[in-house]
C-alpha cells in the first residue's frame, strides 16, 4: 500500500500507522472531516513523503506524533489550524527540514518534543523561522522536550534569543553531545519552571548559576550522564529547589556523595532531597531541619496552597509527627530502614496512593496508621514479605475501603 485513505473510517477516534515499508502519502477521501479524531500517531514508515494538500481536517485532534520516518521533510500544512491539538513529537525524522513555516505551531500545545532531527537545525539564516514557530505565543505550552543529532544548535538559539514561552514548567534536555553550557539568559526568563532534566549531555561543564537564581519557581533538577560536569554552581540553586537528583555524573558524585568539601556542600545543603545514584544524602531534612515545628515533620507546610501532593520519606522516626493534618497530601512513599514505625502513625484520610518499600520486619497490614485512610484508591508494596508469584494483584478491605493493590518481591 502507497497510500493510505484517512477518510476510510470517519468516526475513528485514534489511529496508529506503523511499519509500513511501501506506504508514501496520506491521502483524503474529498469533503471528508475526520472530527472525531483524536489521536493520530505515525511510526517507522520510511518512505512516508507527503500529507494531503491543505492539511489534516481533524479539528478535534489533541495528539499528533511522528517517529521514524526517514524520507519525511516537512510535516503536514496549516499545522497551526489545529486549534485543539496539545501533544506534538517529532522523533528520528533525519530529513526532516521545517516545521510550521506557514502559520506558526497550534496555538493551545501543551506538550512539545524534538528529538533526532538533525536537518532541523538553527544557522544565522534560520533564526527567522524559528520565531515563526511562534512558541513565545504559546502560553499553554508547559512542557518542552528537545535532544539528540542537530538539536545543539536549536537550543542555543531558542535560548539565546529568549523564544521559549515564560509559561513553561518542565524542560527535558537529552544527549546534545557538543552542548557545553546553557545560555543564561535565555534560562533565566522561564520563570514559572518547575523542573528541569538534563540528561546524556557528555560535554556539558557548567550550569549557569546566576541565571538559575532566577528561576523562582524550580522544584526538581535532574541531572544524568553528564560526565563533563565538575561541580554544581558556587551561587547555590535556587531557594525554592526540592528535590535535586544525580545519576552517573563521576565528578559530581566523588564532590558531593559524601558531603566532602565544606564549600561545595554548603551550597546545596538546604535542598530537603538530595539523591545521588538513586541513595538519599539529605531527605532527614523533611523532619531534622533547624526550625522543625513540634508536631510536625520539619517545614513541611499544612497549607494546601503552599504544600507538594508527594511527599517521600526514607529516613528513622524520632518522634510522632502530625501527618493525619496534611490534608492536601495525596501519594505517600515510605521504605527502608527504621520506616516501620511510620505505619503507626496516624496518616491522612485524603491519601489515594500509599508505596511501601522494603519494610523487612512488615508481617502485616493491620497498622495503626491504614486504619484512618478512607480514600485509598493504589497501594504498592515491594520487597516487604515473601509471596508465591512474583507479581500477585488482590483485593483486601483497608479500614472500610476496598481497593486494588500490587505486591511484587
């Protein structure tokens, strides 16, 4: 089959066409609107060319990805005319030369990715059509993922002209191996960033600290196989960092793992979580931390505004806390040892889903601490006791909620 009919099932909801060798072009039955159309997803056709002229009639369509179609050189027209559109990928399309040169990305995308495509790449001439992808007018957009052959230079110049929207709240940077170091500028403006990903970046050696001061709003940095990186920034990251996470960065670890040169520690130390390798260094400080409160775990705040809907711990219990009174907390994580206490602990009626993690002397269920929960909806427990099958699902009563739960060994 060369061509494929998108208009052959009119009320379609999702469609998927992967592996096929011979298909060319995606043709239109005339006058056919493909309205019910959510989802279309294309994957390893390598000799797919060309779309139908005039673009996709699917006004409803919220999710468009492209992935591994080697010949593609330009996604389909009037792309910006996909009002309802919120996810778009582009992944390992190698010829793959312009994107929304005729009207700008879909005005309400939430969710943006790029990887290996290498012609897509930025050149003095080429600025132009980046800002007429129009992502600073892209206030919906929240999450932006970019890496691989030919993104290096995106990048820089997406950053260095400042054209990624302000509104942003998570961005993935992954293995753009000449990428030495961010464009401060351009990072400091994101000022509504939650989290940012850096991952398999192997030439990066700093991180721009004056300008990550500005990122106000930055809770995770995860940082992965960036084996350049000597050290975090002097300036210390930002106040409002939670979580901070390192994964095979060998200078990294051999400067912080453990807690060795009073200077560089200090400058991340009030990070309540510190993961290095997947060990925790500093989660204590949820509970240990100078200004604890009586009563309550260190400055975890009560208020449902101010407090995350995730709270993890993996440290020894000292004393009872008020955990029954944060009544915003939804997922609740608890392993390893000196944890078993927890469990009879008063926890929240509001939590959904509780982990447990490596409980070694956990023989039962019938903790003081399950007996308040009412609105369990997930419970995870793993290497905590032994059972017959590897992965076994039940259903068991939880004070007076029935509920679904993995046990896995």
């Amino acid at each position: 089959m060369r061509s494929f009919p998108l208009g052959i099932f009119p009320k379609l909801t999702t469609l998927g066409i992967g592996y096929c060798d011979n298909l060319e072009s995606l043709c239109l039955i005339e006058g056919v609107v493909l309205s019910h159309l959510n989802s279309l997803r294309v994957y390893n056709c390598p000799n797919l060319v060309c779309f139908p002229q005039g673009g996709l009639p699917t006004p409803n369509l919220t999710r468009l990805e492209f992935l591994e179609c080697k010949k593609l050189k330009s996604l389909p027209e009037r792309v910006h005319t996909l009002t309802a559109l919120e996810k778009l990928q582009i992944t390992n399309l190698p010829n793959l030369e312009s994107i929304a040169e005729d009207g700008g990305l879909p005005p309400n995308l939430r969710d943006f990715s790029i990887d290996n495509c290498e012609r897509l790449r930025a050149s003095s001439s080429s600025v132009g059509d980046y800002c007429n992808w129009g992502l600073q007018a892209l206030v919906s957009l929240e999450e932006f993922r970019i890496g691989g052959r030919g993104s290096d230079e995106i990048l820089e110049t997406l950053l260095k002209q400042q054209l990624l929207p302000t509104t942003l709240r998570s961005l993935w940077i992954e293995e753009l191996s000449s990428l030495k170091s961010l464009d401060g500028k351009g990072l400091a403006h994101l000022t509504f960033l939650r989290s940012l990903s850096i991952i398999r970046c192997k030439s990066l050696e700093f991180l721009p600290g004056e300008a990550l001061q500005h990122l106000t709003s930055l809770q995770k940095l995860y940082i992965n196989a960036c084996p350049s990186l000597q050290f975090l920034p002097e300036e210390g990251l930002p106040p409002s960092l939670s979580n901070l996470s390192i994964y095979n960065c060998s200078a990294l670890e051999k400067r912080y793992q453990n807690k060795t040169g009073q200077d560089h520690w200090a400058s991340i130390s009030h990070i309540p979580c510190i993961k290095i390798n997947g060990q925790h260094l500093l989660l204590e400080n949820y509970c240990h931390n100078e200004g604890r409160r009586k009563g309550s775990p260190g400055n975890i705040p009560t208020d449902r505004h101010q407090m995350s809907h995730t709270f993890r711990l993996r440290a020894s219990v000292g004393e009872h806390w008020d955990l029954q009174g944060l009544v915003s907390l939804e997922e609740f994580t608890i392993g390893g040892r000196g944890s078993d206490d927890i469990l009879e602990m008063l926890l929240p009626s509001t939590l959904y889903i509780l982990h447990i993690n490596r409980l070694s002397s956990l023989k039962s269920l019938d903790r003081k601490g399950l007996k308040n929960i009412t609105s369990l909806y997930f419970l995870s427990i793993s290497k905590c006791f032994s059972r017959e099958k590897r992965y076994k699902r039940r259903q068991e009563k939880i004070g007076p909620t029935y509920l679904t739960f993995l046990v896995s060994r």
